[in-house]
C-alpha cells in the first residue's frame, strides 16, 4: 500500500523546478489515518493554514485536500497520510513569484506499528548535540527546512529492544529544552497547588504539535493547571514525570533521559486515556 | 535554453519521496557558464563535497558531474548552471536511510543580464527584518533549507530603474551583518596603516562564497590587508566603500545603504578588475 496524489493525479514525481525541492518553500502535516479517514482534520487544516499564511502561499482549498485525502485513504484501516504544500513551480532565484501555483503533494504510507513496551514501561531519550536555531517567525509552524531534525535524527543508530532509544531531546542556543526530534515534549512538576503540567514555549523555535495541542486542552479541561514555559535540562531531570507526543505515537513515557531514571507516573497514563477517548 | 539532468538522464521531475523534496535534505552550486564552460569548477567542486561531508552525503564524482555539466553547457555562450545534490530518495521518518543513493539535478538557465549601471554607479541595498538563525554545523555550507533567504527577498518587491532595491543585507539574532540574501559582502575602513577589508566571519550562518574566496585571494595577493571578523550595521555605515559579491554578479558596489550613499571608491574598482582577469 503506497499510493501519492500530486495536485489531484495519480502520479510519484514533482518538477526539479517546483520550490519545494529548490529552497524547502513549502509546508506539510503527518495525518494519522483509521478506518479509511484522516485523523484531527480540522486541527491539520488550521496549522497547514497558518504555515501558508506565514510564507505568504496561498492555501488549496480544504475541501479539495480533503477529496483527495479521502479518495487515498479510502479502504485503509490504518496509515500514515502526509500532506505537502509548496510555493510551487518558479524560476531560478529566492523572488517568490507573482502568479505561483502551489503544488499539493499527498502521501500515503503503512501505520507504524510500535512497540507495546513503549507505551507500557516508557522509552530511552537522549539529549542531541544538534540544536534548534531561534526564528520567531518560522516557529510553530511546519515548513519544509528540516536539516535541523535530520542531522539530529542521525546522532544515534536505529536499535532494538529495550537498550534503543527512542527520540532525542533539541535545546535550543540558550540550552532551552524545546522538542523531539519528531515529537513535542510535557513534564509533571509538583507544585505548591498540586501537580502542574509544562511543556516548552515555542515562540521561538519548534512545532506546535497537534497532539500537543489536545493534551493542553484535555489537561485544562480537566482542571489541570497547565504552563508553557521556559525549561532546561535541569528543570526535566527534576520532573516527576515526563512524557512524548506526536500524532502518530500519541504518548510515549519516558523511562529513562541520558542516564536519569523516570518512573511512569499518574498523570502520563491519565492524559493518555483522556487522549484516546477524544473524538477523532 | 533550457535544459535538466536527473541522475544522468534527461528528465525533469524528481521523485516525491526525495529526501530534497521532503526535507531540504542537501546541497547546491549556482556557476556561472561561460564559453561552454562552467566556471570556476574546482571551488565550487570543493564546496560541494564539504556540504555533502557535513551531511554525511555520499558525494557523486566529480568526473561525472563535470562530463554531464559540460554535456549540457556544450555550445552555450553564456548561462548559468545549478547542481542539486540530495540524500536521495527515502522513506518517511528524519532517519537517513542506510542505503542512500544520492540524487544529482543539474539544470541549465539563461545568463542573467544585469543593468550597466549596477557597476558603473553602484546598488541600493536594505536591510532586512529576517534574521538568520545560527547553527555552526551548517554554517558556511550551501544547502537547500532556504526559507529564511526566501522569506526575505520577499520583503521587498522587484522594482525597477534607479530606485531599484538590489539586494537586502541579513544580519544574525546577534545583530552582526553576515551577507545578503543572495551574496557576500564586503566594506572598507581606513586603518592606522591604510585600507583593511572585512568581509563578515562565517562561524555561524551564511554561505561561503566561491567570488567571496576569490576576492580574498585577490585582495591577500596584492598585499591588502583582509580580515573576517564580526561587522554591525555601524561599522558598514562608517565604511568608505561597501560592495557585493557572487558568482553570477561579479562585484557590485554599493552606492546606497538605507538612506546613507557611499562613493564607489578604489579599492572596489582594484578588486573589480582583479576579479575578472581571474582564470575561470
């Protein structure tokens, strides 16, 4: 199962000439698919929207990426869709041009299938060397120049079993903790109040994940007090508990960052079951 | 004339899973071709293998880019040549593949006409509101994450005639000039001792220009005194001569910074001429 959908044909290749390729001028999403549909839609759409309105592209209609998101995954029980938005076809040179035409490049992939053991006893973390340049424009959104995370992803070897890590952790210059490589990032620290949920301030650098996102809102929801805010290692080998998020993963504990140990706490496997219970 | 190499062969679509598409995963030379030729070939050969080094790219070889180069700048009196070189195609995830097989698009455009007055009279050059991020491990290299170079050529419209604005300076979250969106820079300040040239130093961001090298070379062989060193917007405006520099303009000087103007002195006039009786 394979299947791509270059503005709306059955087709595998783009022109060497479209801006996506030239200069990484473009945006994307990584859309979890269940029974034959793509999951959070709406939260997808609004992020893919704000990437178009920040490079100035100008958004295809969501109804259209949703007909032809829907014609891919028709059928498929689980899969991984992504969706690619450029500027499109231009000439040599940064000049975005006047009349663009954006290229809509949707992707569909086989689900990841991870392992139980993630979920149930948590994941190795460490911390890359490669660090997250600040560019309070570009930050939040999900655009196309991803060297940052490939060099990062590079620092470890794929491994196996229970010694493999998972994700590693980015700072950023000021040896701010901001994200995964592939995954945002919470910790429960106890609070004069009770436990308090933070996760990392992206104004300046990283991805407002759509998992993210909903485990702000079902935390709040639940009256739990929630901050995003400035964090340093220390402040995560303080924490009580610690946990990733992306879409496809939803949340991942993590048992153990570097060489520090982390016990998989109450409010990770609570915030975990209110996450599953959300409407797709 | 227009004319692409994919991988040797004559196409002009790459594949949607192109790590280049999908990531900016790469590197890329822009040479100016001159007599069926293209210029310079060795520095741009060397940049090209230290950004693919840093990448951990497998470098194609250099004998067959330059007998596909040469294939299509055959009989081309004048144009421009840009080589991509990406990590070639993958599977979804930040992950290299283990197994890569870099992709190679060479593209030909025509040459570029710049105004005569652009080096007679000299340019005017803004500053740009987007920064460039730093990240010492990229810097000095010519990827393909472009978005910051996009986003600030498109701070300004193309116009025309004497008004025209030529190019926008970009400095870096630290408030030093590094280089334009599109070439390096260079001023000059009287010393104790004469004319020193400083060009910005390139540790963190920016691209090192092959004409930049040159220059320096130029400028070191005829015992002026060259220094890359950190430059803020004050000392280019307490410059007695400002100019710009890349392979396809050569060397502009700059007649106007903003609202100051700059006289277009000897020492960008020496250099002009010492430039262009290089061997290409």
């Amino acid at each position: 199962m394979s299947a791509i959908l270059i503005n709306g044909q059955s087709a595998e290749h783009i022109s060497v000439l479209d801006r996506g390729f030239q200069y990484g001028d473009g945006v994307f999403e990584t859309l979890r698919v269940s029974a034959g549909k793509p999951c959070h839609w709406a939260q997808h759409m609004a992020r893919l929207s704000a990437g178009c309105q920040v490079l100035r592209i100008s958004m295809p209609e969501p109804a259209l990426l949703l007909s032809e998101a829907m014609s891919l995954c028709a059928g498929e029980v689980a899969a991984v869709l992504k969706i690619i938005i450029t500027r499109g076809v231009g000439k040599r040179g940064y000049v975005p041009p006047a009349q663009a035409v954006p290229t809509r490049a949707l992707s569909l992939s086989p689900a990841v299938v991870f392992p139980q053991m993630h979920y149930r006893d948590g994941v190795s973390v460490r911390v890359c060397d490669t660090r997250l340049a600040g560019n309070p424009t570009l930050a939040g959104i999900k655009h196309l120049n991803r060297l940052e995370q490939v060099l990062a992803r590079a620092e470890w070897p794929e491994g196996e079993g229970s010694t493999q890590v998972a994700e590693g952790l980015m700072l950023d210059n000021n040896n701010n903790v901001i994200e995964g490589t592939m995954s945002n990032l919470f910790c429960v620290q106890e609070d004069e109040g009770g436990p308090v949920l933070k996760t990392p301030l992206l104004t300046h650098c990283g991805v407002k994940g759509i998992t993210r996102e909903n485990i702000i809102n079902v935390a709040e929801a639940a009256g739990i007090s929630v901050q995003e805010t400035t964090l340093g290692l220390v402040d995560l080998y303080r924490s009580q508990e610690l946990f990733l998020c992306n879409t496809l993963i939803g949340i991942w504990p993590v048992r153990q960052l570097e060489d520090q140990h982390f016990a998989v706490g109450p409010m990770t496997r609570r915030l975990s079951q209110a996450l599953e219970s959300l409407h797709d």
